[in-house]
C-alpha cells in the first residue's frame, strides 16, 4: 500500500511539474492569419490613435545602438522586423507611436528568441553617447510581470538646454507567450515620447496573444 502511495505522489508530482513546461511553448504554432488577428489595433489604445501607412520596419538604428555588441544584439532581431503578422500604429497628430511584429514556433525556436532578449538587455543597457550638448544612452526597460518572459531597453537622447523631454526615444520590447514571440517598437520625437504606452502595450498584446492560442488549441 504505502508504495502505491509514493508511486502515485511521484506522478503527480511529476505531472505538476511537467505543465508549467508543457505550457511555456507547447501547441501548434499559430499561423500568420492566426498572428494578424492577435495583433495590437488602435481601438485597443484609444481615439487619439491611427493606422501608421508608412509601416517602417525599423528598430534601433546601428548609429543609435553605438557599439558593435548592442548593434549585433539588435540585428538578431530582424526575422521579427520581416514578419508578415506585424501592425503599425501613430499617435494622431504626433510624430509618435508603436509597431508590434510576432512570430510562432516551437518550444526551441522561443528558447532561442529568450537568449535574444537576454543578449540584447546584456550588450546594449548602460550604452552612453553623451556629447558636450547631448546626453545619449540606452537603459534597461521593464513592462511588468507579462507573458512567460519579457526584456526591454530604452534608447534616448536629449538636448538639456532645448528640453528636458527627450528630441528622440524608443522603447524596444521582446517578449514571449507559449508559443508565440513578439517584438513591441514605441517611439517619439520631440518630446511627444510616451514612456508608458511599451507597458501599456505588453499588458493588452499578451492576453489577445493567449486567446488567440486557446482558440487555436
């Protein structure tokens, strides 16, 4: 008796242990229809915001980025710029907004896509540029507790005697649900930089994300 007691605990225990992995990145990838429909749109953010026309699929530009490591850590991210599930969005009447590009894959494929993020936060925040008129630099950025693993920098450069709001900033977000990887852009010129919209930004794309792999399952 007592040792079809411990041969039950021991399954259960190790069933308990196994879905928390069985859930980071199990199920059937999403499809690029399936992505598109999971994607950020303005409604989500409000009135004020719009479809961005211009879809640049850009991040950090390697000037920005400023050393070789940050610039490479960066570049490992352009599969994800060429997405075809990706969204543009502009702040309407500011030069202003946020882009969000999403891939889906197997439990490896993300592993691989959590290194990214861990190399990019690791190689590019601490970066400094400053000049005698400018402080430049690049930052770590955290959007909370989201999706099942999230890194961020944040790159700025302001002109002290102009303004003490950024003339340039750009949050970029990497983050993972299940089986699905997404990369967030917000950006601002001219002081019109919303430092809250990348969280803001995480915290409604993971939930569309999750329902969309529920539907899918």
């Amino acid at each position: 008796m007592r040792s079809a007691i411990l041969g039950g605990l021991a399954a259960s225990i190790l069933l308990a242990s196994a879905v928390p992995a069985m859930a980071a990145g199990s199920g059937k990838p999403l499809t690029p229809a399936q992505l598109r429909a999971a994607l950020l749109t303005p409604d989500d953010f409000g009135d004020e915001y719009t479809p961005n026309t211009k879809r640049n699929r850009e991040a950090l530009e390697a000037d920005q980025a400023h050393t070789k490591k940050c610039a490479k850590a960066v570049s490992a991210l352009k599969p994800l710029l060429k997405s075809k599930a990706a969204v543009f969005i502009d702040k309407e009447g500011d030069p202003a907004g946020i882009k969000q590009f999403a891939l889906s894959g197997t439990s490896s494929t993300m592993a691989s896509w959590k290194n990214a993020g861990m190399v990019m936060v690791r190689d590019c925040a601490g970066v400094k540029a400053n000049t005698r008129t400018a402080k430049v630099g690049i930052t770590r950025l955290s959007v909370g507790k989201v999706g099942s693993w999230a890194y961020g920098i944040r790159y700025s450069k302001v002109i002290p005697e102009m303004n003490p709001d950024p003339i340039y900033a750009t949050d970029l977000v990497l983050l993972g649900a299940g089986n699905t990887v997404t990369l967030l852009v917000s950006d601002g010129y001219f002081a019109t930089f919303d430092p809250g919209l990348s969280r803001r930004a995480a915290e409604l794309a993971v939930p569309k994300i999750r329902n969309a792999q529920k539907t899918a399952s």
